[in-house]
C-alpha cells in the first residue's frame, strides 16, 4: 500500500514536497498537556491543517502522519483507512478533499502553543485531510490556555522526563539520519509496549513525549 499511495498522491496532484513532509512529519500524545492546559471556550471555525501536529490521544507517537495512513499506528482504524484510499482513488483529489468540509471534526486548540490536535471525532478525517494537502478542515475547537502556575509544578514533578529529554536531544545531535529513525522506531516500540509495568518506565515515557513535542513544535 506504501508505494501504491505516494504513486497514487503523486497522480492525483500532491506534490513530492507535501508527501515528503507528510512522511518527516511525527506525530505525538497530548496527555502532558492536561497537566498545565485548562480548557476556556468553544468555537466552530475553519482550522488551517497545517497547524493540526497532533492525531491527540490516537495514533503512535513518534510515528509519521503518512505511515499512519498506510496503517501503522495504533487506534488507527485500517478498515477507515482503506476506505479513504478507495475514494480516493475513485474521486478528484478536490471532491475528495471536499467531503472534510461537510461535518465538523473535533479539535483542541493550545492557543500558548498556536497548534491543534484531534480531540475526539475526526481522526481519520483529519488524517487523511493533511495527507493529500487540503488547506482548511471545519471543526468545533476548544481553546485551552496555559496554567503557568500548574506547569511550574509539572517541571518539578517530572524533572527526571526533562533530563531524559534532555539526553535524547544530545544524543540526536549527533546521529545520521538513517540510524536516528531506527533509533526513533526502537523508542516508540518501547513507548508501546504494554508488557512493561507503566511505574517502570514511566519516567523513559515522558522523556520520549517530551522529545516528540520539541521535535514536532520545534521544527
């Protein structure tokens, strides 16, 4: 399905750049955020795809946004996904695009940040809306706004995650880019697995999350 859908992209009129950033492009987990974010407001409007980073509390982290249209991430409905890939095929890439504009998907919008994640219904729709390089998605938002006080005492509570953080970046710095994305793989596998006690590595675990966020944020 890899090759079938950058050939497939690349027919229906998304450029090699977008395809290529969509394959750069990591995804990462939003539940730190809920230690030092508090939700304000609602809004409907039409949310620019190209500040949606993250697929929220879906997805693999570390994993890119075209691997998991191809099936790879975790809570990622691969039926969905073949679904999408056969209208896409069968459709214009703007008829295609078009049918995310029908209903609202659900987003968070950490306004300190300027970014959004998927926050409910609309993983796949916005998934596949970023992938073939739709500009806007229509979504009900929920502006959260930083608690400076609360991540003061999220820092101190979790100091051992920033220096791990800290570590990985080091260590990046320095690596090719071929082993850095082995080396990235060998973390998210760790990252997933269920099999080790979450008291064990939880510590490693936010230290990863936290690398994601800089990368992603970041770059």
């Amino acid at each position: 399905m890899k090759d079938h859908l950058y050939e497939l992209l690349l027919q229906k009129g998304v450029s090699a750049t977008h395809i290529k950033e969509m394959k750069d492009t990591l995804n990462f987990g939003i539940h730190l955020f809920s230690f030092y974010y508090k939700e304000k407001e609602k809004i409907e409007c039409e949310v620019p795809l190209s500040k949606i980073k993250s697929l929220g509390f879906r997805g693999s982290v570390g994993l890119s946004w075209y691997d998991h249209a191809i099936g790879k991430g975790s809570n990622i409905d691969s039926r969905r996904c073949r679904i999408a890939l056969k209208h896409l095929i069968e459709q214009p890439l703007r008829q295609f695009q078009d049918f995310y504009k029908k209903s609202l998907v659900r987003l968070i919008y950490f306004k300190d940040l300027d970014f959004y994640a998927v926050y409910g219904d609309g993983t796949h729709r916005t998934l596949w809306a970023k992938l073939t390089g739709s500009s806007t998605i229509s979504a009900e938002v929920i502006v959260a706004y930083k608690d400076h006080l609360a991540y003061e005492s999220f820092k101190t509570e979790y100091n051992s995650g920033f220096i791990i953080k800290s570590i990985i970046e080091g260590l990046m710095k320095y690596t090719p880019s071929k082993i850095e994305s082995s080396l990235l793989a060998a973390f998210r596998r760790i990252h997933e697995d269920k099999r080790i006690k979450i008291h064990d590595f939880e510590k490693i675990r936010v230290g990863l999350d936290l690398y994601y966020i800089e990368k992603a944020l970041g770059d």
